[in-house]
C-alpha cells in the first residue's frame, strides 16, 4: 500500500460513522493521535484542519488534503505512517493481519506500493 493510500484510508477510517463501543474509542484515539501528527506536519490552514474531518466524504477535499500531503513531505513521515496503519489495524484487524497495511519507506526519490498502481516517475540527473 503507498503512503497516500494508507494515509487517506486511515483519515476515512477515523472518521467513519457507525462504529460502536471500544473498537470506536480506540480508533477515535488512535485517529486523534494521527490527525495531531498531521497537523504539526502540514500547514494549518482553516482549509486543511477541517479536510481531515470532512475528506472521507468529499473529493475535493480528498484532492486537496492529497496536495498537502504531498508538498509537507507527510508521505515519508515514519511516526504519521506508522499513526496510519495503527488507525487501519484498529479499524480492520483482519487487514492489519494479513499485512495489507505494512509500509516501509527509506531514502526514497519516490515510491509506489499497493494494488493496480500505475505511475509516470522523473528524476533530476545531476
């Protein structure tokens, strides 16, 4: 799975309604965990705070919230990844299991992992 993927699963998993009991405060609190990462890592603009609360639902906001990720280098964060996968392995222990959320980053230029991938890279060649 890429950082991306696992970082807006974990956003959509801390934020989704239904969830009952002590599965529901423990990805509350691992959530808010993540979403104190992110907001020391991105930008704090009004725009990006209330994107983690509302990007499950909204793909403008999705889009945006990716840029942001993105441009604050989050993607290559251990401590957020790891606040990700923690958030998914509560909210899909199974998943969590089976590996689905493992991510391993080091000295990257660049990166894709996860099913169905298709991505362009270019490098600058000094």
């Amino acid at each position: 799975m890429d950082p991306i993927t696992l970082i807006m699963g974990a956003i959509a998993a801390g934020t989704a309604a239904g969830l009952t009991g002590a599965s529901k405060d423990a990805i509350n609190d691992a959530y808010s965990g993540l979403k104190t990462l992110l907001l020391r890592r991105i930008p704090n603009d009004r725009q990006t705070s209330s994107a983690l609360d509302t990007a499950a639902h909204d793909p403008d906001t999705q889009a945006h919230l990716v840029e942001r990720l993105q441009i604050s280098d989050a993607v290559n964060d251990p401590a957020i990844l790891r606040a990700a996968a923690t958030v998914l392995a509560l909210a899909d222990p199974e998943g969590a299991q089976s590996g689905k959320y493992r991510v391993t980053v080091t000295n990257s230029q660049g990166i894709v992992i996860g099913d169905h991938a298709q991505v362009t890279q270019h490098f600058n060649r000094d």
